[in-house]
C-alpha cells in the first residue's frame, strides 16, 4: 500500500482533514467523516428511518445513491469527486476526524483497547505494522475480514462493515492477517451476562400523537426488541441499532417510552457484549437518524 505524504493525525483543521481524506483517497482507501463522538454523520432526511433501503445494516451496499456521508461505513469512498463535493464539504467544516472502511481498503484492524490487551497482542498475534491510539494500538494486517467486537477483553476486530479513525500509519512493516487472527472471530466467548450499568442516555421528550391503545402495545414492543438483540448470533453492534431504529420510530415521539423501557434494550444488548459507550452511540445514531 503506498503510504501518502504528509498526513497528520486526526487534531487537524477542516482543510486539513479533507486533505488527508483525499491523499488516503488516492492510495485507495475509502475514507467517510466522524462528527463529535467518533461516531458517523447521521443520516439525511430522505434517508431517515432507512426510507431509502439503506446501507449500514445491510451485509452488502444496498440501493441508496444519497450523495452525502450518511451511511456509516457503507459512505466511505475513494472517489475525489465525493469527498470534495459539496455536501461533503460541510460535513469535514464540522468533522472531528477521518475515518476509514479497513474492509474496503483489504486491511484488518486490530483494536486493541488497553495495557492488557496490547500485553496479550504482543505474546499471541505477528508483529505488525502499529498505530497508538487513547487508550491503546491499532494493529492492522494485511487481508479482510468479518468485523467482531469483544473477541476477548479489551480486543475488537474491525475489518468488513466497519470503520476506524485515521490515525496515521504509525510504525512497522504490515504483516499479512494470519489465521490467529481470523480463528478469534469463530472462537469469541459466550458473553457474561454483565450487571446492568447506569442509564446514560434519557427517553425522548413527548409531544407526539399517542398511537398506543394500550400499555400491552409499548410492552409487546419492548419484549420483541429484548429479543431481537440477544438472539442475534452475528453483526451484534448493526442489530443493535436496527432495533434501537425501530422502537423509537414506532414509540419515540409521544412520551410513552420511558427511561425503564431504554435500560431494558441497554441491558439486553450488554448481554451480548455491547459496551456501554457502544449501545449510547447505537442510541445517539438512532436519534439523529430520526430527527429527534
């Protein structure tokens, strides 16, 4: 993979960032915008509550050609033409960093979280080409594969329908993705079931039409979504959302859906390994997707 000049980490201006977008554009990787919080744009109107088809929760690119960043993952491109179009203009003026699809460039990231899991890396996995992060190292390997959160503590794999934050190349020659890497994916633990944590995020406001007859309607909702999310047996994180998508469009806008009702969905998808910052994120996502 040929290597851009010039690329700085992810503490740039706007102009910066759109330009370091396009020197990764040019090496063919698919770069998309993270807004605050290191998540993606939501998505437009036209594509609100998947009225397009949608894309990120597809397992391939579905059928929306919405111009702008508003499909997660599935946005990013590596045509110069988008990136500094003018819809995706604004989104770098209020970027707060690049990201990447490490399954469209063919490379696999390694996420590793914390001094534990980089000391775990270090014995198990092929030294590699590293990248610093917060908290940890990015680990990438040459070759793609599907995306797992949690294969172990502290260790998630981001590859295919998933996203990384540029922060550039940092050090070491890249090594081909080796089997141990692979095998983590087939092999990831049955989850503990965690102690619920604190409700960071609140119900929706009311102010909506109630189109709920009965309080049974809210619960059988509530009861399928609980389900949904821990019988998913793979994509945990996209299922996740879905189902956070489809209970606040269907209870979202009236006031019936109460802060009891979210921790429910949180814990359920903690059951299944979800972090607390992811199911916020899944959440957030949700809610800006919808307008609320």
């Amino acid at each position: 993979m040929t290597q851009p000049t010039d690329i700085r980490r992810d503490d740039q201006r706007p102009s910066e960032r759109l330009r370091t977008a396009l020197d990764l554009a040019a090496s063919r990787i698919p770069v998309l915008p993270l807004r605050a919080g290191k998540v993606p744009f939501g998505n437009c109107p036209a594509c609100a509550n998947n009225a397009c088809g949608g894309r990120p929760n597809m397992k391939t690119p579905g059928p929306c050609a919405c111009p702008g960043p508003c499909h997660a993952w599935a946005a990013a491109t590596t045509d110069p033409h988008v990136i500094d179009s003018g819809i995706w203009r604004r989104a770098w003026l209020c970027a707060s960093a690049v990201a990447y699809h490490p399954g469209g460039a063919g490379l696999t990231v390694v996420d590793l979280d914390n001094a534990d899991a980089i000391a775990w890396a270090r014995k198990n996995l092929p030294v590699t080409q590293t990248v610093p992060t917060t908290r940890g190292e990015h680990w990438l390997y040459l070759g793609a594969m599907q995306s797992v959160n949690a294969v172990r503590p502290g260790v998630d794999i981001k590859s295919t329908m998933s996203y990384a934050r540029w922060l550039g190349f940092g050090t070491g020659a890249m090594t081909a993705l080796p089997d141990t890497v692979r095998a983590l994916a087939g092999s990831k633990p049955a989850p503990v079931q965690p102690a619920p944590q604190p409700l960071t995020v609140s119900a929706p406001a009311g102010g909506g039409e109630c189109r709920h007859r009965t309080p049974a309607f809210l619960e059988r909702g509530i009861t399928m979504a609980e389900q949904r999310i821990t019988g998913a047996s793979e994509a945990v994180h996209t299922t996740v959302y879905r189902t956070f998508l489809a209970v606040l469009s269907t209870h979202g806008r009236c006031g019936c859906l109460t802060e009891t009702h979210v921790s429910r969905l949180f814990t359920a998808a903690q059951s299944k390994g979800e972090s607390v910052r992811h199911c916020t994120d899944a959440w957030t996502n949700a809610r800006t997707a919808l307008g609320m």
